[in-house]
C-alpha cells in the first residue's frame, strides 16, 4: 500500500468517528485510515520509533475522541513492532486503552473497566522488563509509570462514566 500523492503534510483527521452498533453510524472513513496505515514498514527494525507518524497519529486520534479509527491505526504500527519486544507491550495497553474509551463512548462500564484491566497488566508486565538505555524507541519516551498510575486510580471508582477516557498522545515526550 502506497501513500497517496496527495499526502504531503499532516495526515487529515477522519470525517467522522466511528461507533460500531450507532443508530444510523456510518462506516469507519476507511481512505483517511488509509493513508495512516500506508506509512506502517511492514516490520520496524529494532524499535518502534517515538516520531514515527502512524504511531503519533494513532495516538493523537485517540486523544482527539477518534477511538475505533485510533485503534485500528496502532493495531498496524502493533503488527510491524519487533516480536517480543517492548513496542509490541506498550502498543498492546495502548490499544486496549483506545478500546476500552470506546466502550466509554458506547456507555459499557463494565467492559471499559475490564479493558483497562488489561491495559494495565501490560504497562505492569512492562515496567517488570529491562529497560533499554537511551534511545528514540516508543517506550524510551512514554511515561509508563504515570500512565500505570492514572490507569490504577480509574480503576479504584465505583464505576466509570464517559469523562474518565484517557489520553494517549499528550503524555509521550518529543
């Protein structure tokens, strides 16, 4: 898959954000997801770098209430991360997470919270591993440990409501 031509500068934002089981929801703006997933190597060598456009893009949809378009944006970048390695951990929670704000948005607590869950365990099992020293990998540069705590401190509410959604992109340092 090529990027389109057309694409010189920041990728568009989708027309519209998907919620699968919506009432008169339209199909996910495939073309704009696209265009994101074409800039996906079919394997990253090493790491997944932190500037990598699809990553910072599938982050920055989450952020902007895009959840299922995030999600299918970091499930590409999830594919090509290196077996085993880090990345492939971090992009895991990260997932969930874009998922479990979906299932906000869609008033499923209970499945958020479970979602989160499992976010959580990853960033647990993540920091359990040896760190890389230095290095413009993906993890080298989020802040797991915050993200661990605002994770666990969701999760000690009685119940979760459609506010308790959580960023992704604004916490990864340039």
């Amino acid at each position: 898959m090529n990027v389109p031509s057309h694409v010189t500068g920041p990728l568009p934002w989708p027309q519209w954000a998907h919620v699968p089981g919506e009432t008169g929801a339209s199909d996910a703006d495939s073309d704009t997801l696209d265009m994101a997933k074409a800039l996906v190597p079919s394997a990253f060598r090493g790491h997944v770098p932190a500037r990598h456009p699809a990553l910072r893009y599938g982050l920055a949809l989450n952020d902007r209430g895009y959840f299922w378009e995030a999600q299918e944006v970091l499930e590409a970048v999830w594919a090509a991360a290196p077996q085993g390695g880090r990345e492939r951990v971090l992009l895991r929670a990260c997932i969930h997470i874009a998922n479990a704000n979906l299932r906000l948005r869609m008033q499923k607590s209970r499945s958020a919270a479970r979602l989160f869950g499992d976010a959580l365990a990853e960033l647990r099992s993540l920091n359990s591993r040896k760190a890389a020293t230095g290095g413009d990998g993906f993890v080298e540069s989020f802040p797991v440990v915050a993200l661990i705590a605002q994770l666990a401190a969701k999760l000690d509410r009685p119940s979760l409501s459609k506010a308790d959604c959580i960023a992704l992109g604004a916490t990864v340092r340039s």
